[in-house]
C-alpha cells in the first residue's frame, strides 16, 4: 500500500505566517553534550506548517480540537484541482478542473502555491476561496476543506476562514506534495494533536482507495 505525505518538515527555519511566534526546536539535553539522552523542547504558534483550524479560533461557542470527530478526519477525499494559481487569485468554482457530481466529506483543493512555501510571496500573496466556492461546499455537507495555500483567505482577511468554520467546515492549510496526487480521489488521514487548543499541527498523508 502506498502512502504518499502531505505534510511540511517542521525545523527551526520554517517562517510562521507573519506576526506569528517562529518555531523552535531547542535540545535540552543531548548526548552528544555527554548527556543521558536527547531530549529537545517545541515552541510555536499551533498555525506553523501543516495545521488544521477549528470553529474555535473564530467562535468562542464551538468546537475545539478535541472536540472534533475522527470520522470527519479520516475517508475518501476529493482532489479538486484549480492549479496552476497565481499570487493574489480569487478561485472561483469555474476555475476548478474536475467538480464531481457530488462531494466526498473531505476535500482537498490542489492549487500548487506550495511552491512558493517558506518565502514572504507565500503568505503576503495568497490566493483566496471565493465565497462562491465556500458555498459549494457548505451546501454539499463538506466537513474539511484543506489545501497548499497559507489560508482560504487573502493575507489579513478572515471572511473565508469565518463562513466556513461556523458552518463546521474544517480548515486544513500549508498541505505539501499535491503535485503528486494523479487521481480524482484517495482515501485521507488528517491527524491533529488532542490539543485543548482551537487548532493544531497534524501528520496529513493519503492512500490508494
């Protein structure tokens, strides 16, 4: 069975998007210091590198992430393709090359922006999802929207980010290696940390149905 990783490395020179805390990873003990053990410590914003975002980063009201069901996580996944963007596009649902019939729970919109990862031009010039595209998804009963962009919205806008989580949509951004992805569809597996938080880094990797 092949897996194929969708996830950012997280090191100590990956950019958080702009304002955010910078990842660190610092040892504290090591052996090659004649220490007992290797032994290193995590400091970072929980939106560094492949993450997902609850309804709690918007809304005190809803969800948090451990308060967020597996089945919505893990499934068949549409690959929608809307690649190659261009800095600051708005994609708009005729821009999307293979729309089925009808949405699988989890969609994963491939845009290939992620060439552009760890650079400025990445966040400052993100495309957005149009609110045109947010509704399709709404409406077809999606649960988890993830994609190779910093975010479903313009740098400094939140109107994407907000339709969709209050209406239970999941956010996924940062994803890596959709250039990989051939098929129309795959079985997806978007792990978070049970971190009592209102978002957290995750392992995204997809399968072969």
């Amino acid at each position: 069975m092949k897996f194929i990783d969708l996830t950012h490395k997280l090191e100590n020179n990956i950019k958080p998007y702009p304002g955010d805390p910078d990842l660190n990873i610092e040892y504290i003990d090591s052996l090659n210091n004649n220490g007992e053990c290797n032994l290193s410590k995590l400091t970072s914003s929980n939106h560094t590198g492949t993450h997902i975002d609850s309804p709690y980063h918007y809304f005190n009201n809803l969800d948090k992430i451990p308060d967020l069901e597996l089945e919505n996580l893990i499934g068949p996944c549409n690959i929608l393709d809307a690649s190659p963007v261009k800095r600051n596009d708005d994609i708009n649902v005729n821009d999307i090359k293979n729309i089925p019939e009808s949405l699988e729970k989890i969609v994963v919109l491939k845009t290939l922006w992620a060439k552009n990862f760890n650079s400025d031009k990445y966040f400052l010039n993100n495309p957005s999802l149009s609110i045109e595209f947010a509704k399709l998804l709404v409406e077809n009963d999606v649960s988890l929207i993830a994609t190779d962009m910093s975010s479903p919205d313009f740098y400094g806008e939140t109107k994407i980010h907000k339709y969709l989580l209050k209406n239970n949509v999941l956010i996924i951004e940062n994803l890596c290696n959709l250039d990989l992805l051939k098929k129309d569809k795959y079985y997806g597996y978007f792990i978070p940390l049970k971190i009592n938080s209102e978002a957290s880094l995750i392992r995204a990797f997809v399968r072969d149905i």
